[in-house]
C-alpha cells in the first residue's frame, strides 16, 4: 500500500504507509514509481505479515484440538 502524491511540476512522491516513509521523491514516470514502490523492502510489512501467519497458524492448531 503507497500513497502518492503529486508536485507542482507534475512529479510524483510515494510514501509507504506501513512505515510511513517516504520511498521516493519528484518521480517523472507511473512506471518508474511502480519500480520503486515494488523495490522497497519493508519492515513494518514483513512484521505485520508475519504476525498473520502466526494468527493463522495458531487458529489452526486451535481448530484441530477442538476437533
Ligand atoms: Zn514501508
């Protein structure tokens, strides 16, 4: 998930809105940013995933002991 904004001239910025930062800045081109948004490696978004895996995998162990 990204947020884009857009400058003045016509540029682009993108911001990462799990870790809030900004990922780059007076971008020219749609696809250039789609490159750059999918090049960040976020930190707060492998947590995130993470946590849901382990939600996930708990709720099965769960559901097999109930059955
Ligand atoms: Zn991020």
């Amino acid at each position: 998930m990204y947020s884009r904004t857009q400058n003045e001239n016509g540029t682009y910025n993108t911001r990462c809105l799990f870790c809030f930062m900004t990922i780059a800045s007076s971008i020219e081109t749609d696809k250039e940013l789609a490159g750059l948004e999918a090049r960040h490696i976020c930190p707060e978004r492998a947590l995130a995933e993470l946590l849901e895996l382990e939600k996930a995998a708990r709720s099965r162990t769960h559901e097999t002991t109930v059955a």
